[in-house]
C-alpha cells in the first residue's frame, strides 16, 4: 500500500494515461515525480541528512518502480478492458523504457540542481561566519540574501536547516542590536539551541 500523497499521485499518471494518452501522461508522470522527489523525505522518514540520500531514496526506491508498475497495469486494465487493442498495449509497454529515462533524467537534473544549491548554501555559510568574525555587517547582510534565495529552491533537509536558522538568529540579533557584535555568552548558546 502507497502512502495517500504518493497513491494520488498515481491515480492522476494513471489518469492522464488513460484519458489524454502517452504525451500527457509523460508530462503529468514527470510533474508528478519531481514533486514526489521533493517530499519523499517527509513521506517516509521526515529527515535526510545528505542530499545522496534523497537521490538513493529516488533513484533506486519506489517512485521509479511505482512508476514502471504504474505503466504495465493502466495499459493492461485498459486492454482487459477492451479500451486499447494489444497493438496499443505493445506500445504504451514498449515506450516504457523512453518514459522512464525521461522521468529518470529530470529527477537526476534536479538532484543536480539541489546538490549545488545546497554547496552554494555551505560556502554562504562559511562567508557568512567569516563577516561574522571580522564584525562585518554588510558582508553578513551580503551573505545572508544569497542564503536566502538559494534557501527557496531546496528540498527541506534537516542539518542545513539548522545552519540556516542559526545563522539567521545571529544575523537577526546583531541587525536588531544596532549591528553590535558584542554578544554575551548567553545571547551565543540560546542561538545555538534555538
């Protein structure tokens, strides 16, 4: 049994198969996956720590076998049905492979496109802290608007979230402080542990 967010999911590729044909139902699988891709962390353990771990959850776990299940059953429930004739069944089944490269490709550009955000978010931190320890306001604030806008495009992931959030308190109570960096120990481990 599928988790309710990814069985709709399946009924809408399913749908789309069925009703707008193997075009449609391309399209709608890939929206379908690349959101699936998204918040499969959330579905199934809530937590990654690496980016490598979504990437194994998708490129070997069940969105890509769900999807390729998906295929042989719509295509074989729409000919037991007598909708299609087994010339169609043949093709719907022998354009599985295009479908699935397909879909595969764009989950793999967009774990791409994550890893590098998350890199890029990694060396803003780090920029970020350095400002910090030259008590440089303007590089923080420098820092801290590339962290945000590549904060947008991120599938949640717990460890750089928390960087995040760290790195906003301090920016957060030296912008509010007047740009003081004089921070007493106190101010320094509520950050930490908020």
């Amino acid at each position: 049994m599928l988790p309710d967010v990814i069985e709709n999911q399946v009924i809408e590729i399913k749908d789309a198969l069925i009703e707008n044909g193997i075009k449609d139902g391309l399209h709608t699988a890939t929206e379908c996956v690349v959101d699936i891709g998204k918040s499969i962390s959330g579905i199934f353990t809530g937590k990654f720590e690496n980016i490598s771990q979504v990437q194994t959850a998708i490129g070997s776990g069940g969105v890509i076998d769900t999807f390729s299940n998906l295929i042989d059953k719509a295509s074989n429930k729409i000919y037991q049905k007598g909708i299609i004739n087994s010339q169609i069944k043949s093709v719907i089944t022998g354009g599985k492979d295009i479908i699935l490269n397909n879909v595969t490709s764009n989950i793999k550009n967009e774990m791409n496109f994550q890893e590098r955000s998350i890199h890029n978010i990694g060396k803003y931190v780090d920029n970020f802290n350095e400002y910090l320890k030259s008590k440089d306001f303007e590089g923080m604030t420098k820092e801290w608007k590339k962290i945000q806008n590549n904060l947008k495009s991120i599938i949640p992931l717990e460890n750089i979230l928390k960087q995040v959030r760290q790195t906003e308190n301090i920016y957060n109570l030296i912008k509010n402080n007047g740009n003081n960096f004089e921070l007493s120990q106190d101010e320094l481990e509520i950050i930490k542990k908020i």
